[in-house]
C-alpha cells in the first residue's frame, strides 16, 4: 500500500469532515386546537394542550414587568 508524501494539512482534514456534517431544520406541526406551531409529541406552548386535552396553562406574556 501506497505511503503518503506530505502530512494532509489540518484545513483540508476538518474541511472534509465539515462537509458531510449538516444540521436538519427543526420539524414543527400545527396545533390541532389553536393552530399554532408547535413541536410534534409535545405540549403546545400557547394552549397548553396535548392529545386532544389541556395538560398545562399556558405561560401568559409578562412584557410590563421588569426584573431590576
């Protein structure tokens, strides 16, 4: 078997290795009750259900409050 002449630098070696690693987009459903987009087999963030029934309360939005 053939020997190599010169060390592969170590751009070309992570180059190669960069080029087959490719992040998927993350898969999100609509919501059956509020039609909003949500994650599939979790609780919807903005009705709180799941499977049909309310699981949870949804967290309200608290934009007047500050944290100072």
């Amino acid at each position: 078997m053939a020997n190599p002449k010169w060390k592969t630098p170590r751009s070309k070696t992570r180059s190669r290795r960069a080029a087959n690693w490719k992040l998927s987009p993350v898969t999100s459903i609509e919501c059956p009750q509020c039609h909003s987009a949500k994650l599939p087999h979790f609780v919807c963030p903005a009705c709180g259900t799941y499977d049909g029934r309310a699981v949870v309360t949804p967290k309200e939005d608290h934009a007047g409050h500050s944290h100072g």
